[in-house]
C-alpha cells in the first residue's frame, strides 16, 4: 500500500507540474516510467491523473469560463483553435499511428527542439495583446502549432506558449491562451480514454481517487504560481532545462 501510494504521488506530480509548464508532461511520464517500472500506471490512472489536471483549469479559470456565454467570441476562438488538434489527434490515434512516437530518441529530439523554439519566440517583440488581437487567425495558427505537442516531448503548453510569442503576445497572454486550450486537450485526452476503458474490465479503486486528488492539487499549484513567475522572468530556466534533459539522454541512449 505505501509503494502504491508513493507511485500515485510520483505521477501525480509529474502530471500536474509538467501539464502545464513548457515541458511536456507526456515525456515526463514515458520517461519515470522507463526509469521506474510503475505497478499501478495504467489507462485507469492516465484518466485520473488528467481529470485531476483537467478539474484544476476549469476551478482556477471559473470566473473567466462561467462568463463565457457574455463571451461566446472567444469560446468559438477556442473552438477554432481545438480543431486541427481534433482532426490530425483522431487519426493518429485510430490508426496508431500516435504510438509510433511514444520512444525515447523521439523525445530526445523534440525536447531539444522545443527549447530552441522556445528560446527564439521568447526574444520576439510584443505587440499583441489577449483582449484586442487574439482574433480567429491567431486562434487557427496557435492551433496548427499545438499539433505538434501530439509528439511526446514537444509539450502542448511549451508549443502553444512558443506559438503566442511568435504571434507578439506577452509571456502572460501567452500562457492564458495555452491554458484556455488545455481545457478541450485534456477534456479530449480523458474522453479517449474512458472510451477505452469501456472496453476493458477495470475496477475503480481507492488509488485512482487519491490520483485524481493529487494531481489536481500540484495542477493548480502549478498554474497559479506559473503565470505569477512569467510575469517577473522569461522562460530562460526551461529552456535550459530541456537542454540539459535532452543532453543527459543524448547520453543515455548513444552512450
């Protein structure tokens, strides 16, 4: 019971800081579990962990999705983003195609790449903001970007983050933008995975309600001192992060 209890703390963990921070939560997780072989990581945990990221979002953004329908713009600029996530999402997916990715040199590369990415965007200037530019255009091209966090390692905040800088947001405005998108993401991730768990013959358990629980918990501590972080620094520190993560298994795998 206490190695069941630290494996959901561990991946809790993982879930609810890398979901968020330009990171990838997905590379995190393939790679702790390659490190460590987890007894209770499963699509019944999967589904936790995200529903517990999923729970912090829409409690961290209440205000902001309550008002929606006094916003129903900016609800169809999400949708619109959404989109071209849906479409290529569902037939990597049905044709398995999405598995093929899920290794450790593709994670080398992609967080590699997503640093550099990262670190260009981050040098653009603003000249955009949330609540007069981020129009349907925007919307599209952040969307098209956010494709690409389909590949582990790329990391769907990192991605969409990268994306609202190229498109002169601030850090902030940025952000905001990832973490309205991370609504339908993992709403999306999590409708998946209950659609196969239908499938399989799996008991709920006290250890997917304790998943739930922590991962929503990190989530929301993440979220919250994430946007007061980017408001004092740049993304400097996880761009060096996903360098020297990269370089490390650089190491492990040709060496």
């Amino acid at each position: 019971m206490i190695s069941d209890l630290f494996e959901i703390l561990l991946l809790s963990l993982i879930q609810g800081v890398s979901e968020f921070l330009p990171i990838s939560s997905a590379a995190h997780l393939i790679l702790a579990s390659n490190i460590y072989e987890f007894k209770n990581q499963s699509l019944l945990i999967d589904i936790s962990l995200h529903l517990g990221s999923l729970l912090a979002i829409l409690f961290y953004f209440r205000n902001e999705i309550f008002n929606l329908k006094n916003n129903l713009n900016l609800f169809y600029k999400i949708i619109v983003a959404t989109l071209p996530l849906i479409i290529i999402g569902y037939f990597l997916y049905s044709t398995g195609i999405i598995y093929e990715f899920r290794n450790i040199k593709v994670i080398v590369w992609t967080t590699f790449a997503g640093a550099i990415l990262l670190h260009i965007a981050d040098r653009r200037k603003i000249f955009n903001n949330l609540e007069n530019s981020f129009n349907f255009k925007s919307a599209l091209i952040i969307g098209l970007f956010q494709i690409i966090a389909l590949i582990p390692g790329t990391s769907r905040a990192g991605i969409t983050i990268t994306a609202g800088r190229i498109l002169g947001f601030d850090r902030t405005d940025s952000t905001k933008i990832s973490f309205y998108l991370s609504i339908p993401a993992l709403a999306g991730a999590s409708a998946i995975g209950i659609k196969d768990l239908l499938k399989e013959n799996i008991e709920f358990n006290f250890i997917v309600l304790v998943g739930i629980f922590l991962s929503f918990i990190f989530s929301l501590i993440t979220i919250k001192y994430f946007l007061k972080f980017i408001k004092k620094f740049s993304f400097k520190i996880f761009v060096f992060y996903r360098i020297i993560l990269s370089l490390i298994l650089l190491y492990i795998i040709y060496f």
